[in-house]
C-alpha cells in the first residue's frame, strides 16, 4: 500500500477500505506520513465525499486511537452535548453549570477554535490560570465532585483526532461532514457519557451551509450513536447571525456571566434552554418540559451561576482578572436603516484576524481580541451609531474592515 496510491484513489471518488484509511491516518499519526500528503487527502476527501461505511470505519480508528473513558465509577446519568461550530457560540460555559445544578452529571471533553469558529478550550483559556488540561483521574473526581468538568482532549483521548482536526484547521478542509462526523462522534463516544445532544450548526457562519447537509449529517452522528448504545440526540440551530454579542474568547466568557445571571441575549439564553432540557430529559428520561422547567429553575434561583463560579475554581480559574486588555475601534453606521443581517462567517473571520483564533497551527491566540455587537438583527440605526466595537492587541487597520460585508442595513 502507499500513500499517494491512497489520495490519487479518492481523488477519483473512489471508495477506500478500512486498511487504506488506516495505512495513511494511523500513517499519520505515527509520523511516517506528513502534513503536507495527509492535507491532499483530506482534501480530497471534502471534494468527494465518503460514503456511510468509510465514516464508521474512520470513526473507529478515531475512537481506537487512544483510550477510552472509563466513567463506570461515577454511579448516575452522564450528559454530554456538542455544537458543530459557529461564532460566538459559548454555550458549553452555560448549559454545563445548569445540567449539573439539575444533577446530572456532565463529563466534557472540549476542542479548539476550527476555522472561524470557536472552541470553548481557547474561550476556558481566556480565564487566568484557568486548567484545560485534567488528567483523567482529576476529570472523573471533579465529575463526582461537583458535577461538571471540561478538559482539551487529553493526550491518549482520539489522539488521531487531535492531531487532524489541528491540521483541518488550517488546511481548508473544515467543511466536510464525514470528517465533521467522524471527529466529533469519536470524541464523543471516547468521551464515556451515554446521553449526548449535539448542536447541529447550519447557515453562513456555520461549517455546514445547507438544511440538507444539516439533515444528512445530523442522521450519519445519530446512526453512529446507535452503533455504539448512546443515546444521541441531534438539534439543527441556525448560524447566519453570531450566537450572542461577543465573539473571542474572553469576551465570551463575560457574556457566559452576565447570561447565568439573568442578563443577555434572548437567543443565546433560549438555545442553552434548548439544548440544557434536552441532556436533563434525556439523562433522567423524563418529557422534555418537564426538564426544562427543571432547568429554568435552576438558571433563575441562581444555582447555575453558582455551579459555574465552583466549577472556574476548581480548575483554577481567576475571574477576578478578568479584564480586557486590548486596543479598541469602534464600527459607526454609514447609513440610517434597520439591520437585515449579521454576517457570523465574516464576523468569525474579522475575530480570527484580530488575534482571537489561528491563521497557522503555530499561532498564539490573544484571549481579549474580538469583537462586541452593539446591534441585533431588527434593530433600527442611524447613521453614526456603534454597530460594534473591535478589540485587538494587533495594528488594526480599521479602515480596511469593510462595514458592508459584515452588516446589512436596509
Ligand atoms: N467539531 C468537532 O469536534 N469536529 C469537527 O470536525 C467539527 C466540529
């Protein structure tokens, strides 16, 4: 077998077989293959697709990469959910404190920003002194503990996964739903929980553009739930808008706050709502209203925010520092009108290029870049008005962001 043999085949849509993904990706892994062969076939694989038996097949060599999660010890229901990736989606910060407050317990492995879009590991980050990096046994105390832990794929977790989905990232080959489904339904099966709701993101901003990929790629995760005995549940969200007014990493932590704290965005509160009822009904096999009265008891009274308060500081989070430490600009309306839309894809990029995600694998990310909405869709301006405000430790220049392109005033 040989590598290039590999790519010229699925260059020409042919079906590969379970030892050719596994000659060229644990290939990979083991560094015999390198990044710039396994990016052509991961190209090639966005370009032409993989079919349902080649998804399972690279789903297992994922999964059996490294270890699997072991959460046998923790004696209850265990939720899970993850979000296909949008802009300025900081949900897990939310719904993980409001699930536990419930008491279910929810063991949450976490990535990366990909592409434009974020990853709750880098926002978690953000927070000074803040740990991403549990071992497993600290993972599994702090479940049983509190009822709520969030850790970076630990080093033998899909380590497969770890090192292609850094690779996706900065090779244009994001958009792909065999590779989207593979990465996240490994990871989530290695992640032990047995109720998982996943978040699939479709729009602009979103990896997944249209309804019916949203659909195939919701019902390719389910059936892969179903192989391996968890339950899974998909929800299919919009992502043409950012989620919330902040995007970048910091700055999502603060709206994550003032959320769990009665304050924010109605859409972003309604979605955690959402998804939260979900893992809660799923967990305790009970309807879903009944676990979303459950859920908004919990996010009321307070005891959400204070699980996210003993969560922070179990993993050695400072909130106290807080602060954002960066340069900013303000974006004025040109024009009076009424907000038609909110580009989330351009608003991810201009993010992304303000320090707040990766251009190259190698690249730091600035916690406090990005960038706050003044302004939601059906909003009336006038000319003048802040639209948003852009925060960067870079030289911006400002008069390049092309207003237009990220806002539609009619
Ligand atoms: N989230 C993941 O974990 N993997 C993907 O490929 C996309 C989103």
């Amino acid at each position: 077998m040989n590598i290039i043999e590999i790519i010229e085949k699925k260059k020409n849509g042919e079906v590969l077989t379970k030892d050719e993904l596994k000659f060229a990706f644990y290939g990979y892994l083991e560094d015999k293959i390198p990044d710039y062969q396994m990016s052509s076939l991961l190209m090639a694989i966005c370009l032409k697709g993989m079919n349902t038996e080649e998804t399972f097949a690279l789903t297992d060599l994922f999964l059996h990469s490294g270890d699997v999660l072991d959460l046998s010890s923790l004696k209850g229901p265990k939720a899970d959910k993850h979000s296909t990736g949008g802009v300025g989606d900081k949900t897990t910060m939310i719904i993980g404190p409001m699930v536990a407050s419930c008491g279910v317990m929810v063991p949450k492995m976490s990535g990366r920003g990909l592409g434009h879009t974020g990853g709750t590991i880098d926002k978690l980050e953000s927070i000074p002194s803040f740990r991403t990096n549990l071992t497993e046994e600290e993972f599994i105390a702090q479940v049983e503990d509190i009822g709520f832990a969030v850790t970076a794929q630990t080093k033998n977790l899909t380590p497969l996964d770890k090192k292609i989905y850094a690779l996706r990232d900065v090779t244009g080959t994001t958009e792909s739903i065999p590779l989207i489904a593979s990465s996240i339904m490994s990871k989530k099966i290695a992640g032990g929980a047995d109720c998982i709701v996943i978040d699939v993101k479709v729009g602009k901003g979103a990896l997944i553009k249209t309804m019916p990929d949203a659909v195939k790629l919701s019902q390719l995760m389910e059936a892969i739930g179903v192989f391996y005995q968890r339950k899974v549940r998909t929800v299919i969200t919009p992502m043409d808008t950012p989620l919330g007014r902040c995007v970048g990493n910091r700055l999502e932590v603060l709206e994550a706050i003032d959320l769990l704290n009665g304050k924010g965005d109605e859409n972003l509160r309604n979605l955690c709502i959402q998804l939260a009822s979900h893992m809660v009904s799923m967990a305790k096999e009970i309807d879903y209203d009944e676990a979303k009265k459950e859920v908004l008891e919990s996010l009321e009274d307070g005891r959400a925010y204070q699980k996210f308060l003993e969560f922070v500081k179990k993993q050695g989070g400072k909130l106290e520092s807080l602060s954002i430490d960066a340069k900013k600009w303000e974006i004025h309306s040109s024009q009076d009108g009424v907000i038609e839309a909110i580009d989330a894809l351009q608003i991810g990029e201009l993010a992304v290029s303000l320090g707040a995600g990766r251009l190259n694998k190698e690249d730091v990310i600035d916690p406090c870049a990005g960038i706050v909405l003044n302004c939601k869709v059906g909003d009336s301006v006038s000319k003048g008005d802040i639209l948003a405000t852009l925060y960067s430790n870079k030289d911006v220049a400002i008069e390049m962001v092309v207003i237009e392109d990220l806002f539609q005033i009619k």
